[in-house]
DNA sequence: GTCTATACTTGGATAGAC
DNA sequence: GTCTATCCAAGTATAGAC
C-alpha cells in the first residue's frame, strides 16, 4: 500500500499499474493479485489508508482552532501538507481514474462523503447562530470547500505552479477578519426560532 | 471531433479510444490517425470545439447579467447547460485523464487559462471599487471559481447526483443578496487611496 | 480519404513450482 | 507467500490496397 501511494504520487493513476506499483515495492506484481484481488482494490486501500492518517491531522488540527482567522491558517497548512504527503494528489489522481474506470465512483463518494461530513460539521460550529446559517447551509458550503480543495489540487497538479492556491489563501486570509465581524456578532436577529 | 465528444461524454476518457470514436463516428479507426495524428490531438481539437461555442455563449449570458443576483442565476443556469451540453463532463474527461497522461497538462492549462481570465475580467467589473476588491483580487476569486466548478463536476460526475450542485446554487442565491448589498454600498470607505 | 490487415506494446490476471 | 511463466484483451500506430 505505501508503493502504492508513492507510485500514484511519482506516476499518476496511469502508471500506477500492477507491475509498476510492484516494482517499487521490490516485489513481484504477481503478489498484487494475491493480497488484493485487483488493481483497483488495492488503489482504494491505499487511498483509505492516506485518508484515514489525514483524517485524523485534520480533527486534531482543526480542534486548536477558534474562529474564521485561525481555521483559514488551518486549511492553508493542512493543503501544503496534504501536498507533501501526497494525499490530494492521491484522491486527485484516483478521482481523475474513476472517469476512466467507472466502477470506482460509487467506491469514491463513499470515501469521500465523511470528508464533507467533517467539513460540515466544523463549519455548523462555526456558523451557529450567525445570520449567515440561515442563507448557507453548513452541508452546501462543505460541499462546496470539498470540491474547491480537489479542483485546486487538480488544476495545481496541471502545471507544477502552486502560485495560485497560496494566493487565493493570503485572500482568504484577509477576509477572514471581516468575516469573523460577521460571524461574532450574531448581528440584529430578528429572533424567528425556527425548529 | 463530435464523436470523440460524444464518446467522451458516454464513456468517460478510458472509453475514448480510437476504436471507440471511430465506432461512434461510424467510420474506420485508421482515419483517427491519419486526420489528428494521436487520440490525444484529437481529444483537444475536440475539447477546443465545445470550448469555443461555450465561450460564445458563457460571453453573451454574462453580458446581460447586471449584479451579483443576475450573474449567480446565470452561473447556475449555464452550469446547468454545461451538464447538458457536456462541455463541462469532456473537460472533467480530459483533466481528469492528464493526470494519467502528463503531456497533456500544459497543453490543458493553456486551454483554462482563457476561462479563468474571462471570470475574473466579469467579477473585476463587479467588484469594481468595493471594499472587497482590496481583499479579494479578482484574480483570485476567479482561480477558486474555475477550481469550484470543476470540482463540482468530477463529484458530481462520481455519483449521478445533482443534488449537491443545485441546493449549493440554491444558497448562493439567497446569499447574493446581501452580497449586492456589500458591493453596491462602497461602505464606509476610510478613505486611504493607496495605488 | 477511407478501408483492411497487422505489428507492437502494455497491462490485468491466472497456473503452478517452490 | 513469493516467485516464474504465460495467457489474453485492448489499444496505438503503420503499411498498403482501393
């Protein structure tokens, strides 16, 4: 599974074939077939293993964080890192192979639904009773910061230049401070207490 | 080139073989060869094609769209057509299968850039001299936009579900709103013209 | 320009020895 | 569990007839 990641980091989803993949092991590829029945399985237990050691960074990671400010600072590490270590580019590049193999979708939506799950539930913390929970949907904007994440990743991993994400999160991170204005003061509610 | 966009939209890019074109195309797969050289080339001609008559069309709907309400409404509609036509599903296609074929990422940037150029150019009319343009470059706003949409794509593309993209639109628009209120007050100002 | 035929390559997958 | 050997399918690409 680790040749597994590093091949799909170093070669992309095409040339994380069988052979491939078990050529950087030093194993023989015969050896794929016997511990995960296909290619593919073996593709999405790498892909769970990566998940699983973000998921946890993510939690432990967004824990220490209060208000808009620090979460944006946050999601910025945590993208640098996800690059260096190759997770986004793994669930980029096992993302871009489901539309060339169809049968891994159903697998992928659910691997990546409890990201959005993770996502929304901060961001229902965070937006509690602000105005703004009514208008956007915590679940809406997880979807939405889910699938930002992996376009960016995608149209990084295009050209080599990074020089867009790090400038889109020095954006955010000036917005941040109106934006935490925003959210602190639960502004003139009109106090509809709605189920 | 309308087969190869046909295939692409059916079978995804690992379906668009030259075979499988051609078979689309009812005519000999030789002819693939001899008219564009590679699949490749023959793919980008392709994702050109609808590029272009996508551009066209994008250009004239935004025209007639006058602040953030109007211009979400037609995100949202030539989203929807996008879907239909399947212009955004051949450039899903073809993105997601650089990352299996490298030498098609520069050739791909280079056929982006002009989407993220054209958004940026309409959301800097928009944010004109708002307090946001200082925050958010229009520059950056458009990369992310561009990335959201074609994140929302490939997930959209994993499951058949809509679902997502239409209630994440839905929100947009009760957002934009207080967004036409941020960006036609030019708020209180302090003032300081910097260059 | 379009076809048939075919050479060549790569990769998934299995059988069977060890 | 790991290896060698091998089969088979699918795809790119070219040669050459028509």
């Amino acid at each position: 599974m680790e040749a597994a990641i590093e091949t799909l980091k170093r070669e992309g989803f095409a040339g994380a074939s069988a052979r491939a993949i078990a050529s950087t092991a030093g194993v023989n590829q015969a050896l794929v077939f016997y511990h995960f029945g296909t290619v593919n399985d073996l593709l999405l237990a790498a892909l769970d293993a990566t998940s699983e050691r973000r998921m946890v960074r993510y939690q432990e990671a967004v824990a220490n964080a209060a208000g808009p400010a620090e979460v944006i600072a946050v999601a910025r590490d945590i993208y640098r890192e996800d690059l260096d270590a190759g997770h986004l580019t793994v669930l980029g590049a096992v993302i871009a192979g489901a539309s060339t193999v169809p049968e891994l979708g159903p697998a992928l939506i659910e691997r990546i639904r409890p990201w959005i799950g993770f996502t929304a539930e901060h961001l229902g913390g965070m937006l509690g009773g602000s105005p703004l929970a009514d208008l956007a949907p915590a679940e809406d904007a997880a979807f939405a910061i889910v699938a930002l994440y992996l376009g960016m990743e995608l149209l990084t991993s295009l050209d080599g230049d990074q020089a867009h994400a790090e400038s889109l999160f020095a954006a955010l991170e000036r917005l941040s401070l109106p934006l935490a204005a925003l959210l602190g003061t639960p502004a003139k509610q009109e106090g509809h207490p709605h189920a």
